[in-house]
C-alpha cells in the first residue's frame, strides 16, 4: 500500500479534502472497519443486485461486516 499516495489523494477529494492527515496502516484500518461496521450489507447487497449477472449474485449473501473486516485485518 502507498499510504503517501493515499494521503495525497484523499486531500485532494471527498471528505477528507483539505485535511492533512497522518496516513498509514493504523489509521486505513481504522476508517475502514468504522465504516464497514456502520454499513447495513443486506441493503447493500439489495441496491448492486440489478448490476450483477444471475450466475453471480448468490454471492451477495456471503456479503456481511465479518467479511470484510475479516479482509480489512490483511492490508499490508
């Protein structure tokens, strides 16, 4: 992960604009298992269904925070 590059685009956009913020591992996870905690991945998985080819979209039901705190914990 280029957490300078990060930092970077961050200040650039969104809701971190014009902040200068101190970016490594630590704080990445932390913003994003808060936000995967706050997420209802149910209506999630409800709103991109219509985007997902039939074949695929059993795979939503995998969709849950676990899962992807669980991939959050591997960001190097």
């Amino acid at each position: 992960m280029n957490y300078p590059y990060l930092a970077t685009a961050l200040k650039q956009a969104g809701p971190y604009k014009g902040m200068d913020r101190h970016v490594d591992r630590a704080w990445l996870v932390r913003e994003l298992s808060y936000k995967i905690t706050e997420t209802d991945f149910e209506q999630a998985a409800l709103d991109v269904i219509r985007f997902i080819a039939p074949p695929l979209q059993s795979s939503l039901a995998l969709w849950s925070n676990a899962v992807f705190l669980q991939q959050v914990e591997k960001i190097g």
